[in-house]
C-alpha cells in the first residue's frame, strides 16, 4: 500500500527558488530551514530575534463554526470561557478527551458572526470528526476551510515596521491576540496580531493565489525566509507547548502547564472538565518543568530523565538555544521532581536543574 504524497503549500515554489531544505512535516512537504548566505537555523532564529523573520504555516488548519447554537459548540469543544471574548479577539485553548486528555491545543478567533478555530496540521482531520461527534445535537455547522486559506507568520521586533507599509490598518491601536480584517498590499487579509516564536509581531490569513506574490513583497521590504527549525528553536525558548511533544492524548493542558487555558469555573461544561477538576483536587500525576543542562550535550525529545538513578520522566523538548547559547529544554517529570535531576544523553547521565519559563522574554517597549 503506497503512501499518500505530501501536500504542498501555495508557497511551495517560492521555497524552492529560496534555496529550502523540503522535509516532510504533518502530511506537508515544509521548508525546514533555507541554504544561502541568510539561511541555516542559527541564523534565521538571530534574524526574528533582532529584526523580522517570515514564516510559511499555510499547513495548519482553519475551522469554522456557524449557526444559531456556534458559541455553545465552542464553549463545549474547548477549555477556556469563549464568552468572555470580545468580536476582533483570539483566545488560545485546549481541546481535551472525556478524561483530560489533550485532543490538540488550538487559536479560537471570534468573528462578528461565527467562530474561527486554528488547529494543528496533523489533527486536522481527526479535530473536525471530534467536534461534530461533540456536537450532533446542536444547531451548528462546522466547515473545514483550511484549504481556502494561506497562513504567513511576520514575525520579530521590525515586523510592525515592515508590515505597517503595506496597509492602512491600525497597527499601532492592534494589541496581542486581536486582529482586523484589511488589505495588505492589496489583498484581502485578516492581519491577526499573533505568534509562536516570544517575539512581536502578525499572522497574515490571505487567499492562496495571493500568497507567493505577498511573500517575495515581504521578502523584498527586509523579512527573512524562515523554517521549521527556526520555529521550534523560538517557540521553545518562549517556553510555548508543541502538539506531540509536551502535549498529547496521554497529557492534560494542566500537566503541560497551560492551566491558563483552562477555565474550569466556566457555566458551561466542556468536554473533559470534570476529569481535569478531579485531576486539580487529587493532583497532577506529572507535571511540565524547564530545565538548563549542567553537563555536556544536548537533551533531545525523548530523553529519559531520572533522580538519583530511577526514572523520573521524560524530555518533551530540547535545544542548543541560539539566544542563550545554553542546552534548554522540556520535561514531562514525576510531581515531586525538584530543582535538580539528571538527563541521559546517550546512556550518560547528565546533570539538569529546573529554572523558570520561559526561557526567553522579549523587552516590551
């Protein structure tokens, strides 16, 4: 039995021409970092540090919900009190299992007359057939747009300055996690101002068609073409969640630390609110931790991690992070793992101590 092709983004072609390293990647074939005097991880990750990066995440998906009962589908399928979200306003949210386990965690955008809610690649499929056997009792309809839809990521402490001259929206009135619908160089767009790499800056929702001529107009006003690699090294450093990584269907949002997500006094019940207020009362059976290397190497995901010799859990995550230039990661640990533990690099173990996340916070000015 052949497996199916890889997908390819609208952007696939301006990837080639930039010179990417294509790898497969949720059913994608996904730039992972660009060869060329700009390119390699290190130095896209410096580039959204210090100036603007641009991403290609047309691959993750878009999913409407409408109809009469659209808020009560919402408030069912994810953690947080969607209510409290004003029209123009994104909240992040977990989707969960009856017993508290993470289906995805996602973006749920509140438009003036339905929802919009962003999941990952990889659950595209199996997030939409969760949310309609949720809510098959319920006046809604549920439409799975993602194909309609390029997604670029302008990412870093220039990206405003970049973007501001390509469209007469309110960039400066924009604050974190709201977004207008406009132009940005002509097309159509809704300019959200969000992101997955700790730093500032705006995901562009265009159509397909008009994606690669937005992008080398991007590319050409001073962003760097960026990858995968580069996204995971940001995203880490900010001490943000991957799905498969420090969340799955075996790990709550509690345990993975993304309690802040989860509005468990909300009237309305979601799917797997009392298993994760049993989980609050008796106590979590792990617990999500960061963690800087003592010793030599480099903790990678899947990594065990012990205390005094007996197995104390696993690493989620981990990197040479390009903006400390220390070993950082991300573990899923026993609940009475404390400040120090070891990891076992290559049947070596390693000393680690926990520290505070995010590992990385941008100065606001």
């Amino acid at each position: 039995m052949s497996e199916e092709p890889l997908k390819r983004t609208p952007l696939h072609e301006e990837h080639e021409k930039a010179g990417a390293r294509l790898v497969p990647f949720a059913g994608y074939e996904m730039p992972v970092q660009y060869d060329g005097p700009k390119g390699g991880v290190k130095a896209e990750h410096e580039a959204v540090r210090n100036r603007a990066g641009l991403f290609d995440v047309s691959h993750m998906g878009e999913v409407v919900l409408r109809g009469p009962d659209a808020e009560r589908a919402v408030q069912r399928l994810v953690t947080r009190d969607v209510s409290r979200l004003e029209t123009g306003q994104a909240g992040y949210a977990a989707v969960c299992h009856e017993g508290g386990g993470t289906v995805d965690d996602v973006l749920v955008y509140r438009n003036p007359d339905d929802f919009l809610i962003v999941v990952n690649a990889a659950n595209r499929e199996k997030d939409v057939a969760h949310f309609r056997e949720h809510t098959h009792d319920l006046d809604v309809e549920i439409v799975d747009e993602s194909d309609d839809w390029a997604l670029l990521a302008l990412q870093g402490p220039e990206a405003a300055g970049i973007l501001k001259n390509f469209t007469d929206a309110d960039l400066s009135g924009l604050k974190y996690y709201r977004y207008v619908v406009g132009e940005v160089d002509g097309f159509y767009a809704v300019i959200s101002r969000t992101g997955y790499t700790g730093e500032d800056g705006f995901e562009l929702y265009v159509r397909p068609d008009d994606a690669a001529p937005l992008w080398r107009r991007l590319v050409d006003a001073g962003a760097t073409p960026a990858g995968l690699g580069a996204r995971d090294t940001l995203r880490l450093e900010a001490g943000m969640c991957l799905y498969g990584n420090e969340l799955d269907a075996e790990t709550t949002p509690l345990e993975a630390g993304i309690g802040f997500a989860v509005h468990l006094d909300k009237e309305q019940e979601f799917v797997g609110q009392e298993a994760l207020r049993r989980e609050e009362e008796e106590g979590l059976r792990k617990k999500l931790v960061g963690f800087k290397v003592e010793g030599r190497g480099i903790a990678r995901h899947g990594h065990p991690v012990a205390v005094d010799g007996e197995a104390a859990g696993t690493v989620t995550s981990g990197t040479q992070s390009p903006t400390l230039g220390e070993a950082i990661g991300l573990a899923l640990v026993a609940p009475g793992v404390e400040d120090s533990f070891e990891v076992v690099i290559r049947e070596r173990p390693v000393p680690a101590r926990a520290v505070p996340l995010p590992f990385y916070k941008r100065e606001k000015k």
